[in-house]
C-alpha cells in the first residue's frame, strides 16, 4: 500500500486500540523550572504543538509518584476550553521519561505512531466525529467515554510512518517560514525604532499631540448587521493596527452617526481596556462612523502625515509614553487628555514621505495578509490542512 493507495481500511474506535487516562493531582503552583517533566492541561492549548520531546514544566521528584504520568508515545489531551475548536487538542509526548499530567487533560496510551494519531487528531473527521460527543454550555468538556467512541482509519503501521514523514515535512516548511517572518519582525522593529527617532546621533523635533492634531470621541450607538454606515469598533482593529476582515457591524443614518463619519487618514485609537493605545490608519472603509471607546486623531497634514503618525504609534517611542501616561485604576483608560501629552517627532515632510516609504515596505512584507511572508505562510497552513486531511482519509474496509 502506498500513500497514492486509498485502500478501504480498518476504523476502530480509539478505545478498541487503546486505553484512556484522566490526569489528576497536578496544579499549577506545582509546576518547577526543573525535576521531572510535566503537562498542564493549559499549555496543550498555548504552548505545545503535534508533538514534544521536551516539557516546558517540571516537577519535584520526590512527588511525582502521586501524579498520573503519560509514558513516551502517549497522547496528552486537553479536554476543557471555551471554544468547541480547542476541545480535544492533543499533543503526543515524545521525551525519554514519563510526564506528569494534570487534571482536564486525558492520557491516551496506545499502540499506533504517536505522531499520526496526534495528527488525526487534528483533522475535519475527527473534529466532526467529536463534536457530538461535547457536553457543557460555556466551559465545553469531552470525557474519556466520548473520546474512546471516535473513529481512527488504521492504516498498516508503514504506512502511518509515511503519512506521518510527508506531514512532517510540511510542518517544517512552514516553521520556516515562520522563522523567516520573525526575524523581518524584529528587522522592521529594528528600523521602525532607528527611522521614528532620528538621523544617528540626534533626534527629531519633537512636539505634543495637542499641537499637531485634532481629537474627538466615537459615536454610542447600538451596532447591528445592517444599517447606512458600518460602525468601525475597537474589536475591529488587530493587534498591528490594521482593519479585522471579520463580519462588519453597521448604524443608522442619523445627524449624529454622520458627525462621526471618518475620511481617509483619520487615525483611531482605542482608549480603553487591554487593548489600549492601539491605533489604525484609515484606508479603503467608506461610509464608516467610529464607535465610543475609540479617539479620532485628525493630524494638521501640512505638519504631520498621517502614515507618518502611524508608524509612530507602532514604535517603543510611543508606546513608552502611551504606558507612563495611562491611568491603570479599574480598566486602563487612555483618554484624549493623555493622548494629547504624547510627544511626536516631527521631521520635515519630505523626510517624513521617505521614512513612511521604508517603513510601509517593511510593514506589507511581514504584516499584510494579502501580500508578503504572512499571505505565503496562510497559502502554506492551507495547503498543509488540505494534504492532512487527504492523506488521514481511507475508505472503511467492511
């Protein structure tokens, strides 16, 4: 059989090819930077990828026969999380020694490749199969009965192995690319800084956003799925400053909608809550209000690009000010008295026009998702998802 050769093969259930464990006894305060290695149920879903040979958490020796422990070639299951998707992420331990494992996380011990029923785990069949095993309302949970009941194509264990080598190799080429990209990121980190600052040696006049731009507060409105204008939120703005692709919310055409309209080169920034500070350029959104919680910035242009500021707003320049001028008393709140106070280099504009060219180069190459490394790694996740999927899918022998 080859891996061209979709053969009808066995479907066991996992719980005819193996046995599972529920983790017990480990707790958070527990974990050691050193001693014997160990799984919290919480990295599965944060740290821990198809596999590990090592454990980012120890614990104490002396304790570790208290705990329940996943042996090398055992998956490591996460069964609780808000999100249906992360229910059931599994990690397949690989390291030289048993692993302590703690409570919402099961321990499947059986005996395929670890590696390709780590990967089953990760594809449309088993994602399908384990939805109707899903209990809870917020907290959703999958237990060891509802686990043991999905069906696993078993090819022979040759075969496993190929799957399992063509599907590593996909991985490995989109980590390099991810390394590829974060390395650019700290490249355009690097040149961001030494652009924003100023020519080696000296720095830029710099003078307060109160005297460079004009500030007012977003319109309070009840959001819906259809209206005149759409209604740009702070949810709307991801964490590089650019406008979400998410499904648009939309407001009414009344008198106070159209005083909050925005025309391109505005600038918003969030005031409030973790994600304060945060601040897009808008381009290409016609017919869009700005909601409360968000700051208009309209900046004197003849002083003052607002690609310019932009870039200002995604440097350690200004978010050094931004953190010492926040008030940190319930929500964090960066309001347009604060705001005002940030002091802004202000080259001369031809200067300005060649510094926003760099540094918009180096935004689109690791930033945009259209174009550039992060388009190239989204072409690689999909095309990875869809040979998973293909090669994880047999015809059931009868």
């Amino acid at each position: 059989m080859s891996l061209t050769n979709r053969s009808p093969v066995p479907h066991p259930t996992l719980g005819e090819v193996g046995t599972f464990t529920r983790g017990a006894g480990l707790q958070k305060s527990e974990l050691l930077e050193a001693g014997v290695p160990a799984i919290h149920y919480g990295q599965v879903h944060t740290h821990y990828g198809v596999w590990a040979t090592e454990t980012k958490s120890f614990v104490d020796a002396s304790a570790s026969a208290r705990y329940k422990r996943a042996q090398p070639g055992a998956l490591v299951i996460a069964t609780t999380s808000e999100d249906d998707a992360a229910v059931a992420k599994a990690t397949a331990w690989l390291g030289n020694e048993a692993a302590a494992v703690s409570g919402d996380a099961h321990i499947f011990h059986h005996s395929l490749d670890p590696k390709f029923v780590a990967y089953f785990f990760q594809t449309a069949d088993f994602q399908r199969q384990k939805q109707a095993h899903l209990t809870g309302a917020k907290v959703r949970r999958i237990s060891a009965y509802g686990l043991s009941r999905i069906r696993i194509p078993l090819p022979p264990l040759e075969i496993q192995r190929d799957i399992v080598e063509a599907l590593d190799g996909f991985r490995a080429l989109e980590a390099e690319l991810e390394a590829e990209l974060e390395a650019r990121r700290r490249q355009y980190s690097y040149h961001l800084s030494r652009q924003i600052v100023g020519p080696t040696g000296s720095e830029w006049q710099r003078e307060a956003v109160a005297e460079l731009a004009r500030l007012s507060y977003g319109l309070t409105a009840s959001a819906t799925d259809s209206g005149a204008f759409r209604l740009l939120r702070i949810t709307d703005i991801n964490a590089n400053g650019k406008l979400k692709p998410d499904a648009p919310k939309f407001v009414e055409d009344t008198a106070d909608a159209r005083r909050h309209l925005v025309r391109s080169g505005d600038l918003l920034m969030a005031r409030t809550g973790a994600t304060y500070g945060k601040t897009m350029l808008v381009r290409g959104v016609p017919n869009s209000v700005f909601a409360s919680f968000l700051i208009r910035i309209e900046v004197d242009r003849e002083r003052l690009l607002p690609s310019f500021y932009w870039h200002f707003a995604q440097s350690r320049a200004y978010w050094s000010q931004a953190e010492a001028l926040v008030s940190t008393a319930g929500q964090p709140q960066f309001n347009g008295n604060a705001l005002a106070r940030v002091k802004v280099p202000l080259p001369p504009l031809r200067d300005q026009e060649r510094i926003v060219e760099v540094l918009d180069s180096f935004d689109a190459l690791v930033n945009d998702l259209s174009i550039g490394l992060p388009a190239e790694l989204t072409a690689r996740r999909k095309q990875y998802e869809h040979y998973r999927d293909k090669l994880l899918t047999f015809p059931e022998a009868s």
